[in-house]
C-alpha cells in the first residue's frame, strides 16, 4: 500500500550534496524549509512536509553531485516573488547560472545540481 496519495507522481526525491551544513543552509534557506537531520542508514537531511499522505518529500545526503548539466532537476517550491529567492541562492553559496525563464507550468533556474525555483 502506498503511503502517497494518487496522482501524486513524486514520492521522494534525492539530492547528492558535499559539506552537510552548507547544504542544509542553502536547501533550506531558499524554499524557506528548515531540514531535519536524520541517521539512518546514512547521515541525511529532511525537507520539510505539512502532509507525508498528500504528497512527497525527499532529502540531502552525502555524495557527488553529477557533472554541471548532467544530472536530473528537482524543482523546489519557492516563497515569491522569485527573485528574492535566487538571492538567497548566492547568499547561500549557490550560483545562479541564469536569469528566471518564463515557462508554461512555473519559472526555473537550471544548472549545478540543477535546482528549479517555482513561485
């Protein structure tokens, strides 16, 4: 039995990071979601979630981010308006490698592990 609620497509994303601390600063400094460290089986960090049964959530965790370009894109929910957040990527230690793009469904910001900002 799952534990998501259907047509949720995600259930849990991952994102690889090197230096903990920093990552849960700037993880959680730009969707405004404190993160909760977690042991088991290995040293992680929580995103946040109001309801684990309407929806998912995911984690940082000790590895190498894939190659600029590369990897997958986990877009994260972002307090408007949008521009405040991508400061906060710099202040941070993350780089923004682009100005917002208007799409369809949302606004992103590609590159390094590839983090999409939606307001």
């Amino acid at each position: 039995m799952s534990h998501f609620a259907p047509g949720h497509a995600a259930a849990w994303f991952e994102i690889p990071a090197t230096g903990r601390n920093r990552s849960k600063k700037l993880y959680g400094a730009v969707p405004q979601n404190e993160l909760a460290d977690e042991n088991a089986p290995n040293p992680m960090a929580l995103f946040a979630v109001k309801d684990s049964k309407t929806g998912g959530t995911g984690h940082i965790h000790p590895g190498k981010p894939a190659p600029e370009g590369t990897g997958n894109t986990v877009h994260l929910a972002a307090p408007a308006p949008l521009d405040d957040a991508m400061n906060w990527v710099e202040e941070n230690g993350g780089k923004v490698v682009s100005s917002i793009i208007t799409i369809s469904a949302g606004r992103f910001d590609p590159g390094g592990n590839s983090i999409g900002l939606f307001a």
